[in-house]
C-alpha cells in the first residue's frame, strides 16, 4: 500500500513538473501614417501588409540586403508588359487595385464608352459559357487570363516567398483603412518591423526595416508603434524612399 | 465461479469487438479506406453548385447486398430521408443533422490581399470586401459561405483551387464533428450593420478583428476583437465613458451586471484586466469589493 502511494506521489510530481509554465507574450500595435509627397495631408497607410522578423538588424543583415537589392516591377509597370489595354490600367490604377478581384466589375465595365476590353471580351465568353448575363457577370473573373486577372498579385508573392525563406517570418499583418494593425502573441524579444516589398506611394517607393523591442505583457491597449515615410518626434520607424523605377515600356 | 469467470472475462472482451466491427450501413464515412478514391469518382460537379448527392451507381458497385438487405436497408437512409422504393425524395444535401468530415482550408489572409479593399463609411463604391462572403444573418452574427456557388465565382476553373480540386478546400477531418449554430459571442448587444448611434458600426472588418489578415487556414481562428476597438469611442475624454461608468457602478455594487456591451451571463462575471487598464485603475474582483 505504502509503495502504492509513492508511486503514485512520484507520478504526479512528474506530471506537474512537465505541465508548461503559461507563456507570457506581447502585442505590437502598428500606425502607419505617410504623405505621398510633402504638400499632401499625412493620411493612414491602408491595406499594405507587414511582417516581423525576430532578430534584429544584424542578424538579418543578409535579408535586409535582399530586400534592399531586388528587382522590382511596380503595378503599371507589369500590366504595361504583359500588353494590358490602357483602359484596365485605368481601372486597376482608380481603385488602387492590384488585381481585377479588389472591387466589382459593374455593366459599363463590360460594354459601352467605357468598357474594359479585357472585360468584355471575358463577359462574351462567360455569356456562352454560363447562359445568362447576371451569371456572366457575376463569374467573369473565371474567363480572364490569369496574367491579366491576378499575375502582377501572384509575382508579388513569388517575390515574398523568396524573401521570407531566408528570415523566418513569424507573421504579417495588413493595415485597416486607419493604418492599423496588431501583431499579436508575440514571444518577448526583439524583431525587425518590414514591409519586404517596397510600397508604391505616388512616385516613390518606400521601404521600412526597423528594429522592434517586444516585451511581455505589452498590451494593445498602450501607445501604439508609429511608422511613417516622415521623421517626426513620435515616429519610431522612418521608411526609406526612393524614386519609382522607370519602366522599360516607357 | 472460478470456471465462470473466463468466459465472463472473454464475454465481456468480445461482444463489444463484434459489435465495433460490424458496420453501420446507414453511416457513411468518408474516412474508409475504399471511400478515399478520387472525389469525382462519386460526385459530379455540377455548375453553379453541388447540390446533390452522387447516383446509385457510386454505392451499389460495392454495396449490391446492402442494397437488397430487408424491407428498409438501412444503406438507403444515408441520402434518403424515406426507405422505399415508391419514394426516391433525398436529404438537402448536405444533409446538416450529420456531423461533419471535412475541415475547409480557408486563407484569409491571401483573400484579404486579393479582395478585401476598403468600405468606406460614405456611400458603398462597389469594393469587395469580407461582406462578399459574410453577409448579415442577424444584427448580431455574420452568416459563413455554405454553399460552393461562393467560391465558384472565382474558382469555378483556373484559378486554384478549381471546381474539381475538392481536395484544395475540403482536408479529412482527424474524426468527424459539428460546429456551433452560432459562435459564442462575449458582446453580445454589439451590431454589426447599423449599430451605434449614428449607425457608424458599419466599419472596415480587420479594424476590430484585427488577426483576420495573418490567418493562413481556419484552424484557431477566432473572432478575436480587442477591447481597443470598442473604447477608442466608447470610453473616451470627452466622448463617452460606457466601460469606466459600468466599473463605477461595480465599485458601488459589486453584484452590478454590465448590461452596456454583455448579456447577464458574461456582465456578471468578473471585468477582465484588459478592461480596468483602459480605465486606467488597478485591476479588481467583485468579492474584494466591500
């Protein structure tokens, strides 16, 4: 009976030594406020993705450098190459759009002055395809061609990937129309704040690398981490700019 | 008793083991060997959608004898929701009194990079957006995408997952399963479309939801929306105080419900750290209240 109670003492002393301690973590709140030049109001960053790198700036130095040094085709400039009319360059350009799935591709899209023809030429297949117009509409994405329709976001990609292999990226997040946004559950430690793809910001392209203190405990509720292409006083992460490379096409 | 015993114990063993082993033909389960082949050996996909459940022919090359076992074979009740042959009337498909066996690969993150731009609080511009999938089911709740005519607007071909890559959504789940009709929901007063005074809720999704745009797959997603994004206007200088008046009132009456945000259950339980901080006070619990 005695050695019945021992070890089942030593049992549950096992087990309570291997239970995980709770994991303290940290939240970082981004603010990312930019002027597209210096006469414009200062306005929130929306929908541009970020990432964290846990290391510091040293320590991706070899990252940094690939960020800093890759070839890059900015929007206009890869529909101009892959032969897009004038007027789906317009069209992508008046939304900031990236590909044609952002916003709703309405009637006069599709016929009349001010047609798209890209558009109307996927909307007369999709009309034999799908037998009625609402249909046609609707699932026109399905007949443009995948260049057209989302190459320039699927290139992007390949570029992000090839960048993230190379720093363990532990996660991204995309700003609010504020230019918000968290990045939660972080392990307490340092990491490096960047957008790895240089964002377009009327006609320069701005890079952020910084260098990012997370603590335990942080909570979204303090201050949030400001970001922007403008030194100021409250700003901890001053982007680089430089000017829009000129298209080959051009 | 001592010769009893044996044959109790090996009783008691093997009953269950037969009764395991023989198979429930009014259950079917995708996670049988011979139900992993190729999705479109039994379904066909149908445009606009995938409405019905494969033909006869999909069961009966394996399963003739369970087809001519008895009056009612319990193989028919899978599809059927009557067992006769005078009567051919199916479950909606898919049946939803059943539990689910697949998990859905979902990457918001990649759709919010592709579809989700801006809602403007002004007139709507014909963004697309997370509405395009999660329109209102009640002022409450979002409802979810439950039919492939959701995703067959764009994936219909070409772009991948297409239409015949069921396996591009749809993962085997490690044991099937059910979700919850309506997710549990801490805020309960809080409406989505047309709440608040001025009916300015109506707002950019990711703003309150704030780990929708890094979530690579459905798995451990929750909707988990911060007490920030409800006090940058509700518990204001200046604005309005809604979350420090309710910690007043507990200060003055430790058994005081929180009834601004919360239904009964959750007003009445202790406020979480998160929300004294805002208030800027230490936390505290009700019972060390005097």
């Amino acid at each position: 009976m005695k050695f019945v109670f021992v070890a089942v003492l030593l049992m549950v002393t096992v087990v309570l030594a291997q239970e995980p301690v709770a994991k303290q973590t940290g939240v970082l709140r981004l603010r990312v406020r930019v002027k597209a030049d210096d006469s414009s109001p200062q306005r929130g960053l929306s929908r541009k993705r970020f990432f964290l790198i846990p290391g510091t700036l040293e320590q991706n130095r070899a990252l940094i450098a690939a960020i800093e040094q890759q070839p890059l085709t900015t929007r206009d400039c890869y529909y101009k190459q892959h032969q897009a009319s004038a007027a789906l360059i317009g069209w992508l350009k008046e939304g900031d759009c990236e590909s044609v799935y952002c916003r709703s591709i309405e009637r006069d899209s599709v016929s009349g002055a001010k047609a798209v023809p890209e558009f109307a030429s996927a909307f007369a297949a999709s009309q034999k395809e799908y037998g009625n117009d609402e249909t046609a509409l609707r699932w026109l994405t399905t007949n443009i061609p995948a260049d057209m329709r989302d190459g320039f976001y699927r290139d992007r990609q390949h570029a992000l990937e090839a960048l993230i292999k190379q720093g363990n990226t532990i996660q991204s997040v995309m700003t609010d129309r504020n230019g918000t946004a968290y990045f939660t559950d972080l392990g307490p430690g340092t990491y490096v704040l960047s957008n790895l793809i240089p964002t377009e910001l009327g006609q320069t392209l701005v890079t952020w690398n910084c260098e990012v203190q997370v603590k335990a405990g942080d909570l979204a509720t303090e201050k949030p981490y400001l970001v922007s292409n403008r030194k100021d006083k409250n700003v901890k992460c001053v982007g680089i700019e430089k000017p829009m490379p000129v298209c080959a096409t051009d | 008793m001592t010769l009893i015993k044996p044959f109790l114990i090996c009783f008691l063993i093997c009953v269950p083991l037969r009764l395991s082993a023989a198979p429930d033909y009014g259950k079917f389960s995708h996670s049988t060997q011979k139900h992993k082949a190729a999705c479109n050996t039994c379904h066909k996909i149908t445009f606009p959608d995938i409405k019905d459940y494969p033909g006869h022919d999909a069961c009966v090359s394996c399963h003739r004898p369970q087809f001519f076992r008895g009056a009612r074979p319990p193989i028919c009740s899978v599809c059927h929701s009557k067992t006769s042959p005078r009567d051919d009337v199916r479950y909606t498909f898919r049946n939803p009194a059943t539990k689910l066996q697949f998990d859905i690969e979902f990457p918001h993150d990649r759709h919010q990079d592709v579809i989700a731009l801006l809602r403007f609080s002004h007139a709507p511009q014909g963004y697309n957006n997370c509405t395009i999938c999660h329109a209102p089911r009640t002022t409450t709740f979002k409802a979810v995408p439950k039919d492939h005519n959701s995703c067959f607007n764009c994936h219909w071909k070409s772009q991948q997952p297409v239409a015949d890559n069921c396996n591009g959504c749809h993962k085997l789940a490690n044991a099937p399963y059910v979700t919850a009709e309506f997710p549990s929901r801490i805020s309960a007063k809080y409406m989505h479309d047309g709440g608040g005074e001025k009916k300015q809720h109506v707002g950019e999704c990711t703003s309150c939801h704030i780990n929708i745009t890094k979530a690579a797959s459905l798995r451990g997603l929750k909707p988990d929306v911060p007490i920030t994004a409800c006090t940058e206007c509700h518990n204001k200088d200046g604005l309005r105080q809604d979350l420090s008046k309710e910690l007043l009132a507990i200060d003055k009456n430790r058994g005081f419900t929180c009834v601004y945000c919360h239904e009964a259950k959750v007003g009445s339980q202790d406020p979480p750290a998160s929300h004294y901080l805002i208030a800027e006070r230490p936390p505290l619990k009700r019972k060390d209240i005097k």
